[in-house]
C-alpha cells in the first residue's frame, strides 16, 4: 500500500517535471 502510494506520487512528480520542461 506504501509502496503504491510512492509509486503513484513519485510518477506524479515525474509527470509534473515533462511538463514544465
């Protein structure tokens, strides 16, 4: 459960990076 969660942000956050850049 953890670890899907941190998944899931960490993906996120990689999402938000491609944006922006």
């Amino acid at each position: 459960m953890s670890r899907y969660e941190t998944g899931k942000r960490e993906a996120d956050y990689k999402t938000l990076i491609q944006l922006a850049d």
